[in-house]
C-alpha cells in the first residue's frame, strides 16, 4: 500500500518564458534607471503593457532604447517588457545636444495624448526641479509655464489648471489624469478638497467616481442669461461665422483650438459616460 505524500512545504517553480530552456536559470540582466526627462511622460497601463508584452514576444524589439547619462532615455516600455521576458534590450546611445526635445519629440509623434495629458507634463516642466536641470533650460533660462504651454501645444490656462492638480492632487488623482482618464478642468476642484483619500477609499478605489461624488463648487453669482438672450446671442455668432471667408475661419480655429479642443475632449467623456450608463441600464438585473 502506497503512503500518500503529506508534505506541504512545497515551492511552485515560476512559469518561465515559452520557448525557454526549463532546466537552463534566466540569465542576468543589465539594470538600467529611467532617466528624469524620459519619467515627464506616463508610461503604459498594465493592459496597455500586457499587450505590448506580447507584441514583443512574437515579433521581437523593433527600435532600441536609447540611454543618456547611461539611462533610460526613451523606451522604458520596451526595457520593461525586455525584462520580463528576459531578453537582452537592444539600446542606443543618445549623441545629441537636446534630450528634452528628443524626448518630446519622439512621445508627441506616436503617442496619442489628450490635451489634459499634455498640459500635465508641460506642468511637470514647470513645477518639479526637472526645469532647472542644464540638459533641458530653454534658452539658459529654466522653463517657465508660457514656454511650456508652447512646447506641448496646450493653452497656458490648462497648464495652470494642470498644476494645480499636480501640487494639491493625491497620487491616484494625478495618475488617473496621466493616464488620460480625467481632465484637469473636471478635477481641479476635487484637487483642493480635503477629503479627497476619503471619498477614494469610499468608491473603492474608482477615482472616477469618487470625483462624480463630490459636490461641485456652487457657481459665482451673475445675472443669468435667459433663454431668449441665449438664442439671440447663438444666432448672432452663427450670423458673424457665415460672413467669414474661409481664411478667417481658420484663423478664428488656430486662436481658439485649445479652448476647442477642451470643449471637444468633454464632449467626448460625457459620451463615453452616456454609452456607460446605457450599456449598465441594459445589463440583466440579477436580483
């Protein structure tokens, strides 16, 4: 009769990569630090990042990182996933002479970054020390709002908004922003209210929802437009914007597109919000 193994001080061994030898220990890996300027950008969400994962899983890294000061420049994305399927990255030396424009650059280009997004790291220019590093002063001279407003293509409006939210925001606030799930006209508010890690902690750790939750601030006092001042001023903009050529309409574009842009970047949260709330609504009730 076979005695059954009782023995429960038993180690599971890790899943290793596919296609790797099991009885072969994963070989050591160069540690590399991400560089201050390549840390101004979010770097991916986890399910951004799994797919990312597997995309160099299957066809290899296709552009090498690139180190300054022997770190992490640009692709810290890739470095991350090299690492995790315990590869050797392929890299690069930066020889340039302008590592933030680089690095602007290289993010702007490929990635699709709303306007809150780009106002909070054109803030991060401006409050953390990173805007007095020598590698990235515009000019001589540490980079002020104006200039990064410019830089990131955002009105200077939303960079204050934007830096409000950085020096009052909780981390999960400014990382919800980041990463593109907020705005920073919809969150400026909550960023000053005390109870901020409270109402998080209520909603489960939804920041969405915890913003949802507060109270907005009541609105200053002005004498309200009616109904009839309202139509009367709808149709005398609509007058004025018929009676411009094309070429003043792009030019009335090209003075206001950051203002557009905000507006346009709510209009599409409300309806992602609305198509939410619809597709809740027609889930079966399971009570």
């Amino acid at each position: 009769m076979n005695t059954p193994n009782t023995n429960t001080n038993t180690t599971t061994t890790p899943k290793a990569d596919a296609g790797a030898n099991p009885q072969q220990q994963p070989p050591k890996q160069k540690e590399y630090e991400f560089h201050p300027i390549a840390n101004i950008f979010p770097l991916m969400t986890d399910e951004e990042f799994e797919a990312f994962k597997e995309d160099i899983k299957t066809k290899t890294q296709q552009e090498p990182i690139i180190l300054y000061q022997g770190k992490v420049l640009d692709g810290r994305n890739r470095y991350k996933a090299c690492k995790a399927l315990y590869r050797d990255p392929i890299t690069e030396e930066y020889k340039g002479s302008d590592p933030l424009g680089y690095v602007l650059s290289a993010n702007l280009h490929r990635r699709h970054l709303k306007e809150s997004q780009r106002a909070t790291i054109a803030a991060s220019l401006v409050t953390t020390k990173l805007g007095d590093n020598q590698h990235i002063k515009s000019e001589g001279r540490p980079i002020d709002l104006a200039t990064a407003a410019k830089m990131l293509n955002v009105s200077e409006k939303s960079v204050k908004r934007a830096k409000n939210v950085l020096e009052n925001g909780v981390p999960a606030l400014v990382q919800a922003v980041k990463q593109g799930k907020l705005r920073v006209s919809a969150v400026e508010h909550f960023a000053h209210s005390d109870e901020q890690d409270k109402l998080i902690a209520e909603c489960k750790g939804d920041v969405v929802e915890a913003v949802k939750k507060l109270p907005k601030p009541p609105p200053k006092k002005k004498k309200p437009d009616t109904a009839e001042d309202l139509r009367k001023q709808l149709e005398a903009f609509k007058e004025t914007w018929d009676g411009f050529n094309p070429h003043q309409k792009n030019a009335f574009v090209k003075a206001n597109r950051h203002e557009i842009a905000e507006i346009l970047e709510g209009l599409e949260f409300e309806e992602e919000v609305e198509e939410e709330e619809e597709a809740d609504e027609g889930q079966p009730s399971l009570s």
